[in-house]
C-alpha cells in the first residue's frame, strides 16, 4: 500500500462524509505530529486548528495511536523493514543461509 497524498480538503469530506478509512487517512497526513509525544488534547487542538474545523476527537487520537503501529508496517516497503534487523550471511558448509542479527 502506497501512502496517498490527502489535502486538508479531502480529509475534511472524508470525516463530513463519516468515512471508514478518515483516521487512517488523518495518520497518515500528520503523520510528524503523532511520532511526537504529544497528549490527546494538544494533538486534537493542532489538527482542529491546522484543518480549520472542529472535526477531530479524542477518539479519533486514541483509534490511531491504537492501530498505528499496523498502518505503519503496511506502509513500509518490504525491503527497507529487512534491511534493518537481520542480513543474511552465506556459510562454506553446503551453501545454508544463516540468519544473524547485525
């Protein structure tokens, strides 16, 4: 899944039309703004503020800091999130690949 670029607009129709997909769509465009610590209501305020319309609640920051850690790994490629932990290192016994951490 590749991330889609959203205006603030979109967002907008997105939570007027009460769409299933609004606060993955919302992580995704603030998505600097939920890595930061930041409590609910401070979060809530920002984006109200930056979308200029009251649409955003604290459920709305509880449902995506909840399911954030999936939408994140749907929007890393598979190469880069191997590329971090684990290489691969050929062996002289019979050509077996052994997996060691870095």
């Amino acid at each position: 899944m590749e991330p889609v670029s959203l205006t603030k607009e979109m967002l907008l129709m997105l939570y007027e039309r009460k769409d299933v997909k609004r606060r993955m769509f919302l992580y995704m465009h603030y998505q600097r703004l939920f890595a930061q610590y930041y409590s609910m209501g401070f979060l809530v305020e920002l984006i109200n503020q930056d979308l200029g319309k009251p649409v955003v609640s604290t459920g709305d920051i509880k449902y995506i800091r909840a399911n954030a850690h999936r939408w994140r790994s749907e929007l890393i490629p598979e190469g880069v999130k191997n590329a971090g932990g684990e290489r691969q290192i050929q062996t002289d016994t019979g050509g077996d690949l052994d997996l060691t951490t870095a």
